[in-house]
C-alpha cells in the first residue's frame, strides 16, 4: 500500500466492505462519545450522529445530566452516561470520540489525563479535547500513552498546540504542520480544512480527495469526529480510520452540496448524508 498520496475511492473501497448478513450490533463496536456541554450540546448530538450514520452498534454520549433531555431527543439512538465515567464504563467500549463541545471546565484535562493513562484502544481527540491538550501541556502524555490517538484539528487548534501564537492562519504550511504535529505527538494528525491532510509520525502523508465549501458550517468537524470512532468500534486500523473517515466525510459533503447547494447545507445534513455516502461505497 502506498505510504503518500491521494486518498480516493479506489482505496476505501479496499477498506469499507458488505456487512456479513449475520452480524449483529455488538460486531458493528461500541464507541463512547464524550461530549458536549451547556450550550453546546449540539456538538455532541453531531458526533454521536456521525458515529451512528458510519454504522456504528451502539453509542453512548457521556455529558451533564443537564443535556440529557436534549440529547435523548437529538439522537433517540444513543443512550447518555454521566460526564463522570467509570473506569469500567470507558474501557468497555471499543473506542472513543472526545472533544466536541467539551468546554473547558477544567474537568476535561483531568478526564484525557485519565484515558491517555488507562485506555489501549482508539481515541478520536478534537476540539476542545485538542485545546485542553494545548493548554496543560499534555504532548508528552499523548506520545507515551498506550492509546491508538487520532486528532483532527483545524488550523487554528494545530497552532494553539504547536504555540504559533499571532500567526496568521491562512499562511500555515499545511503539510508541515500535520507532520510535525503527528512527530511530535506520536498521534495520526488529521490536519482539516479544504483538501484535509493525514499524517503519520513515521512519514506516511495522504490527502483527501472530496469534500466542498458547503462543510465550512459550524459543527461540520464533530461529524468527522464521530464517523472516525465509528470505523475505529468497526476494528479498522487506526490510519485507515482517519483516511477512509475523511474521504466519507467530505462525500458526504458532496452529495448534500448536490441535493442542497454548498450554501444553506448544515452540518446536521452532513451527518444524515453519512448514510447515502456508505451506500455508494458498499452498494447497500
Ligand atoms: N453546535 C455546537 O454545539 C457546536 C459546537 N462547536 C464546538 O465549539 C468549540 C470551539 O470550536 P470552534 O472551531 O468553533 O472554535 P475555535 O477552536 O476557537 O476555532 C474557530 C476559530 O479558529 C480560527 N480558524 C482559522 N482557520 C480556521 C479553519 N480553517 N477552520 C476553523 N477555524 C479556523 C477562526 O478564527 P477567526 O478567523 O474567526 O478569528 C475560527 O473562528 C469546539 O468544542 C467545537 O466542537 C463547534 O463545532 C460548532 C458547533
Ligand atoms: N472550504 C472547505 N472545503 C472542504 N472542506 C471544508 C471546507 N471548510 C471546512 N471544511 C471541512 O469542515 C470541517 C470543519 O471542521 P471544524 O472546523 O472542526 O468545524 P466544527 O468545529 O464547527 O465542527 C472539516 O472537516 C473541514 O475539512
Ligand atoms: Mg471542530
């Protein structure tokens, strides 16, 4: 397999297969989504819906009792835990989206600290997961943890981790940044934007083909968030999760760009389109 190029369809088709017609939802893994806070509870109704759209058994959205009432009603499919999780609770699942929404109450460093110290399997880290990262300094524990990470941030969260403070943005050099984010923290760096970038931090850099300016939406990346944690619970290796995850996103992207147009498309669109974006590569 090639270690740089272009990602396409060619290639997820080599990745997302037909359901075998006796699988049942415990095959289809666990991913717990931890989410949300008050205000933003959409965030983690967007994560747990990408998870879901990508096939995911079952979820589990672990936020404040408060946002129960809001996110039984967003995703009727998932069932809610307290922000406060149990040990068991998190290494029962078969992997983990946290970030979206999060806020910074303080409470999320202690929580990351926590997965990046027990958890072995697959973390989808974003947002405000990323930012918590950046601001109690948590590059080292992302290097030695036994985790499988996977970040995804935008250019302006990749700055705050890498303390290009006052840059402007628009002039980051794209490739640069996602390796040595991924270098530096031993983690698969998704580096989104138009044309997101996949790095890894033994050199292997990908691109991805699809995806349009209608997915510059708010809430477009806690999608992406939750699709990866879902390929992730479907036992696909980590880099093919973030390559095979970015390339469904942004067709995803594209097909609601086709029935909506590229401006009044929400992301909440995008998620349900996760649906019709699997269908076109598995057939049914
Ligand atoms: N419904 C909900 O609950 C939603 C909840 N959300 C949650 O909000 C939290 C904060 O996440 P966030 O991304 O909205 O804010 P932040 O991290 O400050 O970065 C945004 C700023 O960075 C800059 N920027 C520059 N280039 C950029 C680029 N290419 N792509 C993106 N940004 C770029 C740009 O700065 P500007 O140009 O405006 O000065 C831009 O304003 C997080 O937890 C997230 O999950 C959201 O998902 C929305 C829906
Ligand atoms: N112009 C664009 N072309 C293609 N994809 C885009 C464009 N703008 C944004 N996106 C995609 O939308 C998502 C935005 O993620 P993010 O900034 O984290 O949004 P949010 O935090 O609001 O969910 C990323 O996956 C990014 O690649
Ligand atoms: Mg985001």
């Amino acid at each position: 397999m090639e270690k740089t190029g272009l990602i396409n369809l060619e290639y997820v088709n080599t990745v997302i297969k037909e359901r075998p017609r006796d699988i049942h939802k415990g095959d289809c893994g666990k991913v717990l989504v931890i989410a949300g806070s008050v205000g933003m509870a959409g965030a983690a109704v967007l994560c747990a819906r990408g998870a879901l759209r990508s096939g995911a058994g079952l979820v589990r959205i672990s936020a404040p009792g408060e946002l129960y009432p809001i996110l039984q009603v967003g995703v009727p499919e998932a069932t809610c835990v307290p922000r406060e999780l149990s040990l068991p609770d998190l290494m029962a699942c078969d992997a983990i989206a946290v970030g979206p929404g999060l806020g910074d109450d303080g409470q999320s460093a202690k929580l990351i600290r926590t997965i990046l110290k027990k958890y072995e399997k697959t973390v989808v880290l974003d947002a405000d997961g990323i930012n918590a990262v950046s601001r109690e300094g948590l590059l080292d524990e992302l290097r030695e943890t036994g985790a499988k990470v996977i970040m995804t941030p935008h250019p302006g969260e990749a700055a705050r981790l890498l303390n290009y403070c006052g840059i402007d943005i628009s002039e980051l050099d794209r490739p640069a940044t996602a390796q040595t984010l991924a270098e530096k923290t031993g983690a698969i760096c998704v580096l989104k934007g138009s044309g997101t970038l996949v790095a890894t931090e033994d050199g292997e850099s990908y691109t991805n083909t699809t995806g349009n300016p209608g997915m510059a939406t708010g809430g477009s990346g806690d999608v992406l968030t939750g699709i990866i944690a879902a390929l992730a619970g479907q036992k696909l290796s980590p880099v093919d999760c973030a390559k095979a995850g970015v390339f469904i996103h942004g067709m995803a992207g594209d097909l609601c760009a086709k029935s909506l147009g590229e401006t009044g498309m929400t992301s909440l669109d995008l998620a349900n389109m996760v649906a019709l974006a699997f269908k076109q590569i598995v057939g049914k």
